[in-house]
C-alpha cells in the first residue's frame, strides 16, 4: 500500500470502530503496514514524559532538540529536505521556547 492511498474501512472494521476503537485503529494500522509494537513503544515512552521542550540547536547546523522532562535530548538533524534523528544525551536542560512555531508560516 503507497502511503498516500486512501485506506476504505470494510464492514467489520466500522463494527469496530463503534464499539471497539482501539482496536479498530490497531487493525487499520496493520492494513496500512504500521510497525505496531514500536509505535507501542513510543506511546509508552510519551505517555510517561510530563513536559516536552523544543530546543533549536546551536551548532550552526539546521536542526533541534527535543527534550523530554528536561533530563533527555533527542536530536534531530536536517537531511535534505526532512530531518533525520541522530541519537541522545541525558542531563539537565533548561526550558525551551514555547514561541518556536510562532515565526512559522501556515
């Protein structure tokens, strides 16, 4: 399945969005070729984190951090025209700037 087709809920799948949603998005994601259990993860990971930061780096390079409960910094480099994740640090890091978006144009 290409990511940009469009996913047509069948009948049981409806059944199961009514009355039973987490499953039906489960069911839907395994149709579309998600990799549930590190999804799953993730959720989990989140779901635990109190506060999350967005941090601009500093280096010169395009690119920013996301800072979990200000004790972990994931960092994310631009590739081209995406970015890329590019590994971790833990320590403890100041408050990041809620107006990062602010500056964006929609």
């Amino acid at each position: 399945m290409t990511p940009n087709k469009e996913l047509k809920a069948g009948f049981f799948t409806r059944i199961l969005i009514k009355f039973w949603p987490a499953m039906a998005v489960k069911q839907m994601a395994r149709q579309m070729g998600i990799n549930n259990p590190l999804f799953d993860k993730a959720h989990y990971l989140f779901t635990k984190v109190k506060r999350v930061d967005l941090v601009p780096l500093k280096s010169g390079l395009r690119g920013f951090m996301v800072v979990l409960d200000r004790r972990t910094a994931l960092y994310f480099y631009q590739n081209n025209d995406h970015f890329v994740y590019d590994g971790y640090e833990m320590g403890m890091y100041n408050k990041g700037d809620v107006t990062i978006f602010d500056q964006t144009k929609g």
